[in-house]
C-alpha cells in the first residue's frame, strides 16, 4: 500500500524585490524579457488564434447543418470530454518524460486533424457524415489536448523566474484569449467572401492547420530542456502521489474544486453564444463573430489587469469576489433585451472570468514544487477544462426543454452563492 505524499507546507509569498521603480508597461509585460517565453507566446498565440478561428466557424456551420443548439453542446463536451480520460495520465508523463516532445507530437496531430475537417469541408461531403465527421475530429483533437497541456503548464514556469510567474501566467491568459479576439474576427471573413458556407469552412479550417507551424516552430526553438528525474516508481505509484498530494492540501483542494465550478457553471455562456446571436438576438454569423470578439476582448482586459497587480497578496480572496461580479454579470448577460446591451455586459463577465481563472492559476502553480508540477496541474486541469464539457452537456440537455436565458441565469446564480460561501468560510483559499 503507498502512503500518502507528505504534505509540505505551502511556500511562502515571494517577497518583492525592491529596486529601480518600473512603469506600470514595463510591470505587466514583464515576462517577455525572458526570450523562450516570447518565442513560445507568440507561438501559442498565433495557433490559438487559428484554433479559435476554427471553433467559431466550426459552431456556426454545425448549427447551419443541423439546426438544432444540442450539437454546439455535444461537440463542446467531445472536444474536451477526453480530459477528464486522460489528463492525469498526461500529468504523469509530463513528470516522467521531455515536455517538449510530448507537446510537438500533440501539435503535429492537432494540424492533422485540422486539416481533414478541411479537405472534408472542401469536397463538400454530405452533411451527416461531415457533422459526425466534425465531432470525431473534435474528440481526437481533445484527445492530444489532454496530453499537451499538462506538458505545456508545466513547461511555462521553467522559462521565467519564480517572482515572474504569475505575470508570466497572466500574460498567457492574455494570448489564448488575445487569439480569441482575433480568432472569432477573423471567422466572419470566409463567410463574407465566400456565398458557399461549406467552402468558407474549409478555408477557416485550413488557415487553422497552417497555424500549428508557427508553435512548432517556437518549440524547436526553445534553448530550455527539460531533463526528467529518473522514475523511482511505477506510473501507478507517482499517479497516486499526485491524488495525495492535492487531497491532502485544503488550499489546493479548494482551488481545484472552484476551477470546476467556475467552467462548469461560468463558461457555458461562451458555448452557446451562437444561440443567442441567431435565435434570440437575431444578428446572424457577424453577431456571432462580434460576441465573441467583445468576450475575448474583455478576458483580455481581465489578464491584463491580472498581470498589473503582479504578485499581490491574497489572491484567493480578490478571486472569490471576482468570481461573485463573474457569476452576477452573466445573470445581467441573460436579461439584456438586446444586443447593443449585450456586447458591453458580455465584455464586462469576461474580464471577472477571465480574473478568476489567471489569480486561481497563479496560485495552484505557486502552491507546487517542480518534481510535482505536471501531475498537480493535470488534476488541476481535469478540474478546470472538464468542467465545461460536463456543464455543456447538461445546459445542452436542458435547453430541449426551457428556454437557454434561464437555464443561464440559474448557473450563473449558483457560481454567485458558491464562491460567496467561500468568501465568508474558513477556507485557507481566501488567506493564500
């Protein structure tokens, strides 16, 4: 039987280092002084951008194909269902083998997939193989994801210096939601030029696949190797320390069960924008677009807000109470009558999100000796990606049967009560 990990006690508050005084520009992009984390944020940045360009086009097209909101639900589950499969598994090996490696092979199949949902597009197959097509791919791409991310949480704090890392994590948020921005703008393009909608998808799905070159690149590039520890037990064995190890830390425990709700409850309202631009707003693909833009512009915002504040004291607390202005602007989301109101109180919830998720981050990474980075970050991640999977299938259930509005406004009122709980608790999350 295998004891449980001794618990550590939690590292302390890096302590600031005084010095020249820096202007706040110079504070918030910190981190871009370190050279390999510039070349793997603009590598991320620009294959997140295709990737989101991609996701938007993809949603657009299957309610196109199949007028029915349940399939935007089902592909956002299948898309990162394979999470919750396989994460941990990719946690360990992330502490076992080179990150990098591990990371390549996740992009070069993710530009695999990528580019034969274009090619299926392209060749305008039939419309219930190209759906079900579409949803297979998702699956596989989710698939590689699983095994990518841990690799690739872990791999961000060996570029910078502890003191740097949360800004280094909130300057990360600030790509993949940068890139949504960009992403979803860029989407509405095919579908202007290009009156065949099948055509337009295939060129958002083949700019997509090229955009997996530009972090492979960066990856290749990095003068940073990882140089794993030589295993001393069984992949079981150091999969079950990584359990203990969070288990028995109330903080950890917490933040991990607050990165589920905050996905489960907070992004779903992400998922089903493409609803609310046809069926409620009536502003077509370009509403669509524009929804998106002005959420990812607003996480943007939220990061940058994140990076500004650099290594502040009781982030758990401000997390709570972002978490609760999170959850009370998605009720103000649903109960908007149009959307000229809807675009700024869209941007408004995405700067909280967006809060929410960089200081929770922050602090789990901080929280975490390197030895067990990729295993704690991929319970982590389970908790924290998985959640939206599971709260798009069941808000896809739901909406069969009441209106989406409503259903929205329930999770967003449940995301309130449950970080205001937290806040007037004893947790150590709010100390931390």
């Amino acid at each position: 039987m295998i004891k449980p990990a001794a618990v550590p006690e939690a590292p302390p508050e890096v302590p600031v280092v005084t010095g020249p005084k820096q202007t706040t520009l110079a504070r918030v992009f910190h981190a871009f002084t370190y050279r390999d984390f510039r070349l793997i944020w603009f590598g991320a940045f620009t294959s997140s951008s295709g990737t989101w360009l991609q996701e938007t086009a993809l949603a657009w097209l299957l309610l196109q194909l199949t007028n029915d909101p349940f399939y935007l639900g089902l592909n956002g589950f299948l898309s990162t269902a394979p999470i919750l499969l396989f994460t941990l598994v990719g946690g360990v090996l992330a502490d076992r083998f080179d990150r990098r490696r591990i990371l390549l092979t996740s992009q070069y199949s993710q530009l695999i997939f990528a580019l034969t949902l274009a090619l299926l597009a392209f060749f305008h197959v039939a419309a219930p193989i190209l759906v079900f097509s579409a949803l297979l791919l998702s699956f596989f791409t989710g698939c590689v994801q699983a095994f990518g991310g841990p690799a690739y949480q872990s791999l961000i704090p060996m570029l910078v210096e502890k003191k740097d890392l949360p800004n280094a994590i909130a300057l990360n948020s600030i790509q993949f939601q940068l890139a949504r921005v960009v992403g979803s703008t860029i989407s509405s393009f095919p579908f202007a030029i290009f009156a065949d909608q099948m055509i337009a998808a295939s060129v958002a799905f083949g700019i997509n696949s090229l955009s997996f070159i530009a972090v492979i690149f960066a990856l290749t590039s990095l003068s940073v190797r990882h140089i794993p520890p030589v295993a001393t037990g069984s992949m079981r064995s150091q999969f079950r320390e990584g359990l203990n190890f969070v288990w028995h830390q109330e903080g950890l425990r917490s933040l991990t069960f607050l990165a589920f709700a905050s996905t489960f409850f907070g992004m779903q309202i992400t998922i089903f924008l493409a609803v609310f631009a046809r069926d409620i707003f009536q502003t077509g693909a370009s509403g669509n677009a524009k929804l998106m833009a002005a959420s990812g512009a607003g996480a943007v915002t939220g990061a940058l807000i994140v990076a500004g504040l650099g290594n502040i004291r009781h982030k758990g607390r401000y997390a709570l109470m972002m978490q609760i202005f999170f959850g009370l602007s998605i009720i103000a989301f649903t109960l908007a009558p149009s959307a000229l109101i809807a675009y700024p109180i869209i941007f408004v919830a995405s700067i909280f999100m967006m809060c929410v998720f960089s200081l929770i981050t922050s602090l789990v990474q901080l929280l975490v000796s390197d030895d067990m980075r990729g295993r704690v970050m991929s319970i982590f991640m389970v908790a924290f990606r998985g959640g939206m999977p599971l709260g798009s299938l069941v808000t896809g259930f739901l909406v069969k049967y009441l209106p989406l509005p409503r259903v929205l406004l329930v999770e967003g009122l449940l995301l309130t009560l449950l970080a205001a709980g937290y806040l007037f608790s004893r947790s150590q999350v709010k100390e931390r």
